[in-house]
C-alpha cells in the first residue's frame, strides 16, 4: 500500500503534464480560419471538457516503449479528435440536446453545420496521424482505418438493438468491444507502434484495450444508475427513461423470472420507464444482484487489464498507466 501511495503523486503530476499538453494542442489545432461557420463549431468542440483517457493512454504507452510525447503527440491528437468527431454525429443520431453539460452542436448551430462540423474533425484526424514521424506509418493507418470500420459496426448494432425485443448480455459485450473498446485499444496500439514495440506487447496492448473498454462501458452503464457526483451531469436512470438496452437491463432480463421479468420487460415493450420509476427498478435490480454483478464484472476486466500491463517495460510510464486505468474504474462521474 505504501509504494501505492508514494506512486501516485508521481502518476497524477505525469497524467496532469499530458493533458495539459493535450489540451495545448487541441487548442493549436482549432486556430481561428475562415470560413467561420465551419471553424467556430470546430473550436466549440475542441474547447469542450473531456478527460482525455485516449490521446493520454496513447502517450503513456509510447512512453513505455521509449518515444518521447512529442512524438506520440499528433497520434494522440488524431484519437482525441477522431473521438470528438463520433460524439458530435452520435448526437444527430440519438437526438441529444446536450454534451459535456454543454449544447450539442446541432443544437447551438443546425444539423448540417453539426454533420460538416463532424466531417472536418474525422479529414483532420486522418491528416494528425499521417504527421507521425515513424516507419510504421502504413501501418498506423491500417490501425486507425480498422478501427473505424469496427465503430462503426458497433454504432449499426447498437441501433439495431432499439427495435430487437431480445438482446442477449453477450451480444452487448460484443457490441462495445466495437463501439467503445476500438478506440481504447487502437490508442494503446498506435503508442506502442510509435513506440516499436515488439508483437507480443502490441498483442497485450490489444488485450488491455478491450478488458478497459468492457470495464469503463459497464462502469458508465452502472453510473447512469446510481451516480451520486453532481458531476456526473446527466439525469439519473436516463438509459432507462429512454429504454436503452445497457448490461444493467439486459441481465435484469436474464436474470428475473414471472412478473418480476414482465415488470421490466414493460421498460423495452413501451419503449422507455417513467422517471418517478427509476428508483423502484434500481431497488429490484439491487434486489437480483445484478448492480452487484455489474460491479463484479468491472473489477473483474480491470483485473485481467492490469495482469497484461504486468508484462509491459517495468517503466514510469506504465506505472503512470496502470494508475489512470484505475481511476478511470474508480470513477463518479
């Protein structure tokens, strides 16, 4: 507990140095230009307050292979922007008003401005990442453009899923492996080639990437539910209300048997759960131990990401990782 303890200041000072870095720039890259219609909505998006789990992973695990940020930094910029890009055509998609408790872009501006504003980040991402001075560049993009087509495929599922009456927990996993666990994988990949790891440790890079991503989507799915941080800055049960098929639902699902199953199976069949009703179904969801499950299921791949970070370079740099995993487990908001 101690070494914890004494590593961890070192860890928040590193992480706090990245951002910062990022963060920097982010700020270079949405320069005032013209046309201002297209270049304000960009600036509005990278000005808006994320974590930067990805572009911060990417630089830690090229750190760990020996490549100083500076050289990581326009791969890392590409993911964080890329991820940008999805979360503003993610809101055309599922009419949502608000991001980062800010208006979406389609909501302060229009929903052409929102899909062009999208389509300049996604060209620009592609343009960041072709900076990379590396001879594993053709390789890079091969990464990044599998990962795309994988994002895509689990944003087509994961909208299929809304109108499929039955969905099974293992179909869920499969699908954010796409949707969430890409982009954490392909940030660990990218740094580890900057890097020029070995093929074994990009395999593990792989193999901590999806264990991370099942971890930090259930972890967000649970948080949509009992989130106690006003930080967390969306209503609670709001997967609920809207029936969005989370792994909370689909194993209340599994799980519950006679009317207690057709209590929740009302939620999918009228397409959505009355507010004043979320705390009765957090209760029988407590009742049948699936937030329990759920919490299980987070120690449980944060665990196995962690047993394959053991088997990176033994540096500050995957200290420093090892700790930001934790946390973004550990979070409330």
């Amino acid at each position: 507990m101690s070494q914890v303890l004494s590593e961890e200041p070192r860890a928040v000072a590193h992480v706090r140095d990245l951002r910062a870095r990022i963060e920097a720039a982010l700020q270079a890259a949405g320069e005032a230009k013209q046309p201002e219609a297209l270049y304000e909505p960009v600036r509005y998006v990278l000005a808006g307050r994320g974590k930067r789990f990805r572009p911060i992973m990417l630089l830690l695990a090229a750190e760990a292979f020996g490549a100083p940020p500076e050289r990581a930094m326009p791969a890392a910029l590409a993911v964080e922007i890329f991820h940008n890009f999805t979360l503003v055509h993610d809101d055309i998609m599922d009419g949502a008003d608000e991001r980062r408790g800010r208006a979406a872009v389609h909501v302060r501006w229009d929903e052409s401005t929102a899909i062009l504003c999208g389509d300049y980040l996604m060209a620009l991402s592609y343009g960041l990442l072709a900076q990379v001075q590396t001879s594993q560049l053709p390789r890079l993009l091969g990464v990044f453009h599998r990962m795309i087509v994988a994002l895509c495929e689990g944003q087509a599922l994961d909208k299929a899923f809304e109108t499929r009456a039955e969905v099974s927990v293992q179909e869920y996993l499969e699908m954010i492996d796409r949707k969430t666990g890409a982009l954490l994988q392909t940030s660990l990949v990218l740094g580890g080639l900057v890097g020029e790891a070995d093929e074994a440790h990009l395999a593990m890079l792989r193999d901590i990437g999806t264990h991370v991503g099942r971890a930090f989507q259930i972890q967000d799915d649970l948080l949509d539910l009992i989130a106690r941080d006003a930080r967390w800055g969306k209503a609670i049960g709001g997967d609920l209300v809207t029936a969005k098929k989370t792994f909370l639902l689909l194993r209340t699902l599994e799980r519950a048997e006679g009317a207690e199953r057709a209590w929740f199976e009302r939620i999918v069949r009228e397409g959505g759960l009355a507010e004043a009703e979320v705390p009765e179904a957090r209760a029988r969801m407590d009742r049948l131990g699936v937030l329990d499950e759920a919490r299980e299921a987070v120690l449980r791949h944060s665990n196995a990401a962690a047993v394959s970070l053991g088997t990176l370079p033994a540096t500050h740099a995957t200290d420093t990782l090892s700790w930001l995993i934790e946390q973004m487990q550990a979070r409330l908001h």
